[in-house]
C-alpha cells in the first residue's frame, strides 16, 4: 500500500468519523447553526478526498461509487474492506 493510499483512507475515515458524531449531535440539537456549519464542511471535505482516492486507486464501496469503466464493474477487482490491503496501516499509532 502507498503512503498517500494510506493516508488518504486514513482522513477519510477520520472526517467520516467526525460526521457521525456531529450527526448525533444534530439529532438532539438540530438547530444548532454552527454545527451544521461544521457538519456541511466535514461532508464536503470527505467527499473531496474520497473523489481524489477513487480516481486514483478505485471504488471504496460498492453501492456509493461511480464506476470508471463502462464495461468492467471494478468493485469486485479491488481489495475488500475486510482484507487487510483495504485497510490503512496503523504501525505508528498502537493503543497502550
């Protein structure tokens, strides 16, 4: 896996992570204009890098992606989210 592949999951899954906690917030406070500020940004931002990651390395999901090719549905040519080369490395940031 490539540094930037690695990074790129790893923000993403950051901001994805983000925007459900925001989202639970919202269902308890959902006039909160600030935070549906933040929560639009955090979208925004996630989108942008999961377009980046998907022209670059293909689909993250089967049901949310555009497919690239007309002829090849690519899902199925990518690691699986439950394989470890899906996944980013996590080498630097162990739990103690």
């Amino acid at each position: 896996m490539t540094d930037e592949r690695n990074e790129l999951l790893k923000s993403i899954t950051e901001l994805d992570f983000m925007a459900v906690d925001i989202a639970l917030y919202l269902d308890t406070h959902p006039l909160d204009c600030k935070a549906i500020e933040q929560y639009n940004k955090i979208i925004r931002a996630s989108d942008t890098l999961k377009t980046k990651y998907e022209k670059t390395y293909g689909p993250l999901n089967s049901f949310r992606s555009l497919n690239r090719c007309d002829n090849t549905y690519q899902w199925v040519e990518c690691p699986w989210p439950w394989e470890k080369e899906f996944n980013y490395d996590l080498k630097s940031e162990v739990c103690r």
